[in-house]
C-alpha cells in the first residue's frame, strides 16, 4: 500500500470520527437540450419581481448519540449550471428539492396539485402514507424565482437520510403556476420571511439539537460530474483556498449584506461604488441588478443586447478572452471566471448578469457561488466567503 492510499484512509477515518457524513453529488447534462423559450426567460424574471416585491412587468446519514448534533454533507444535483437540488424525505416520501436562501419557507407537492403531477411530473405527497402528518388546513401562497405556489399549511417530519426534523412545518402545494427540475423548495432564510408561518428548517434542526454548529455552507461546482454540496452544521475548509472573510448580515430576513463594489477587471467599469445592499441568493441562478448597473457590466465585456430572449448574449468562442468580473466584499476581492459568468446552451451563450427594472440592490445568485464557497452562520448573523477549490 502507497503512502497515498495510506493518507487517503487516515482522511476517510477523520471524517467518520468527526461525524462529518458527505456524499457524492451529480450534475445533469444539458448537451442536448434546446435553449429555453423566449417566454421562460420573461417568466423567470417576473417570478424573480414578484419574489423581491416588485411588481410584474407583464402579467444514509449517522445521527450523533449526543447532543452536539452532527456535521451533514447534503447531495445537490447540478442542472444546466443554474439550478441546484438534493434528496429529502417527507413524512418517509423522497423530494428532490432546491434549497434556497432567498426564501423560508419548505413545501412538497399536495396531491390535489394537477399541473405539478400531469404537467410537471413531479413526485407528490401522500397523506395517507404518513404516520406523523397533521394539518389545520390554513391556506398560504408564496411567490419564488421559479413560479408562485397556494395550498395549504401542515407539518410533519422532514428527514436527510436517517437525520429526522420533527414537526416540521411545511406548505402542501394545490396550485402552481409553473414547472421544475425539482419537486419543492426548502428555503434557508430567516423566520420573517416565512409566508406559512412556519419556523425555518434549519433554526428548528438548531433547536432539536441535531446539527453542531449553527452554520450551514454551499459549496457549488460546475463543468463537472461533481456538483459540490450543501453542508448542514459545519464547514469544510478543504473546499476552499484559504481563511473565510466574514461580512455581516444587515437585516435578518433575507441573508442581507453590503457589497463594497463589483467591476469588469481592467475596464475601469465599477459600479456599487462605495458600497451597496446585496443579498446571497442560492435560489437565484443569475446575478441580478439595477438596470444601470448591469447594462454598464455588459458592455464592458461585450455583450449585446437579445430581444427576443431579453438578455445579453456573448460569442462562444471569445469566452476563453473575456475579463473576470471583481466582487468587492468586507474589503477583500472575490472573482468569478467567463467560463462561469457566462451560461452556455450548446451554440448559445448569455450573460450571467440581468437586470431588473426598480431594483436598487444586487442578487448575488449562483454564477458567484459556483466559484466561491459560502458559509452562512446562524446564530452570528453572518456570511464567510472564500475562494472555493
């Protein structure tokens, strides 16, 4: 046995005495897929205003045997770059669910949800096959990035592997105006933002006792068969170069902080210069500003304007000579790449910046976390950023 077997074992036996549980992620392929509709893109950006309040431009896991709780490493599915999602259980039902920080609360779909079962194809929650559902039938209506969803309020157990939150309050989706790569979302955001009422998952694993620390982080890949991970109660620092740089939250409801200015690198183009409001959103795909702003970034890297689509597209093949794109965050610089700024759909190729009509801040979605690793700690109400290996 070489010594680097020997060092790889003596890891994997850190790991399992640490209570640190990973699992391998998968991307899914979108090589033969056809570019989206010109009608998705105006659906996703007036979902995306409906989510910030704007309005529509038209209309198997080891649990610990103490009470330190544990450090899980969830699997994300990788779709076409822009949309992560794991595994989680229901009431002993898998979903495949996103998981997002731009929104509080978790809902599956009911079984009365036609367009989610006929239309969509998504799995749906089986009342019967539950032994610890109840409901008081109170309706709610939650407005997401991906569409917007009615039913009514419930709880029951939410499980990632053998890892069980009981009395999780969830949503039971009756109505849904569009369709998914995943069946539900499990928001990561705090309690004021929560349209069912419901305590968010992650404070109520916190109050359970069932993670160690009260942090979360997102380590998210792209190009590559390996997806990267959610990890649910810790941090693993051999997923990113270097110490984490902190920057507070400002107000806790979304994951809300201050961005000292973002740039075209070398093009003398900075913009949120000397500071403004930005918000971590692991449920947004792009990264999405005000109007200004975003149009000044697409000129400088040479992106034109598509009507049809009503974004900015680039030339494939100049994307390998395109300029990085600078995050200025609590004083340090954060960087993200052409090959992941700009999305790709076989010979079509579009910015990842969008803007959006009255918006003053800046949606800070997965284009930045597909290159930086992002730790979202709980109880101290802030985020560690890093860049991610």
């Amino acid at each position: 046995m070489n010594l680097r077997v020997i060092i790889l074992l003596l890891c994997l036996v850190v790991f399992v005495a640490g209570k640190v549980h990973r699992f391998r992620l998968q991307r899914r392929s979108h090589r033969h897929h056809k570019v989206p509709h010109a009608h998705m893109h105006l659906q996703f950006r007036n979902a995306l205003r409906r989510k910030y309040g704007y309005t529509p431009l038209r209309t198997t896991i080891n649990q610990a045997s103490d009470s330190k709780g544990v450090v899980l490493s969830e699997t994300l599915i990788n779709s076409y770059d822009t949309n992560f999602f794991g595994e989680v259980s229901t009431g002993e039902q898998p979903f495949t669910m996103q998981f997002d920080t731009g929104s509080s609360d978790f809902w599956v779909p009911s079984s009365h949800c036609q367009v989610c079962i006929k239309k969509c194809g998504n799995k749906f929650f089986k009342e019967s096959k539950s032994k610890t559902f109840h409901t008081d039938k109170v309706p709610f209506s939650i407005t997401y990035g991906s569409g917007s969803v009615k039913g009514i309020v419930a709880s029951d157990d939410v499980g990632f592997g053998d890892l069980k939150i009981q009395n999780q309050g969830i949503g039971l989706v009756n109505i849904s105006d569009s369709c998914s790569d995943f069946d539900g979302i499990c928001g990561l955001a705090f309690q004021p933002l929560s349209m069912t009422g419901s305590t968010p998952l992650f404070q109520q694993m916190i109050d359970q006792k069932l993670v160690e620390q009260p942090i979360f982080s997102f380590h998210l890949k792209s190009g590559s068969s390996d997806g990267g991970s959610m990890i649910l109660g810790g941090s693993n620092s051999s997923l990113y170069y270097g110490p984490l740089t902190y920057t507070n939250v400002t107000e806790a409801k979304y994951w809300t902080f201050k961005m000292d200015f973002v740039e075209v690198h070398g093009k003398g183009s900075r913009r949120c210069e000397g500071g403004c409001k930005a918000i971590m959103d692991t449920g947004t795909s792009l990264i999405v500003g005000p109007v200004l702003d975003v149009l000044s970034l697409n000129n400088a890297i040479g992106a034109q304007h598509n009507a049809t689509y009503d974004l900015y597209t680039v030339d494939c093949s100049s994307i390998p000579t395109l300029p990085i794109i600078v995050f200025g965050i609590a004083g340090k610089e954060f960087y993200v790449k052409p090959q992941t700024y700009v999305i790709v759909f076989q010979d079509f190729c579009y910015s990842g910046f969008m803007d959006m009509r009255g918006l003053t801040y800046w949606i800070i979605g997965d284009v930045f976390l597909r290159e930086n690793y992002v730790e979202f700690d709980w109880a101290r109400k802030r985020m560690g950023i890093a860049p991610a290996v």
